[in-house]
C-alpha cells in the first residue's frame, strides 16, 4: 500500500471514531451528570496515554514545572472543557 493510501484510510478511521463519539456523547448526556462523564472520560485516557507513553519510551519524560503547567492546561482546555460544551451542546 502506497503512504497516501495508508493516509486517506486513518483519515476515514479519525473521522469514523470522531463521528461515534458524538454518538455516544449523545447518550451520555441524557443519563449522566456532564462534569463526572467528563471526569470519567478524562481519567481513562490519561492512564492509555500514560501506558503508550511508558511502554513506547521506557518512563515518563522529565518536564520542568512550567512545562507541566502548559502540558495540564492544555489538557483542561483540548480534552475537558470541549467534551463538557460538547455534551452541554447535545444535551
């Protein structure tokens, strides 16, 4: 397979996933409290994040404080407070 055909295939598989979160999110949203779907959601991909990152480079790299500060709002502001205005919005 060609690499522009390996691109346009996890292209179509992104949007897929992307498509069924809103799906699920859906769902969600009529049966559970927003902030603790959030919670919930939040702490499960930061420990498959953390195993990836742990497998792949043999630990965890050393940041400075002011980077951890960076990487922890950028976390706040990419992973929870879209998926908080998003279920908001479906809601």
């Amino acid at each position: 397979m060609t690499g522009r055909r390996i691109a346009y295939i996890e292209m179509t598989l992104a949007m897929v996933l992307f498509g069924s979160m809103i799906v699920a999110g859906k769902l969600v949203a009529v049966g559970f409290p927003i902030f603790l779907t959030s919670a919930f959601r939040a702490a499960i991909s930061a420990m498959a994040l953390l195993s990836i990152v742990i497998i792949q480079t043999g630990g965890l790299p050393a940041l400075s404080a002011r980077n951890m500060v960076y990487v922890v709002l950028h976390a706040v502001c990419g992973q929870v407070l879209f998926y908080v205005f998003l279920l908001y919005g479906l809601r």
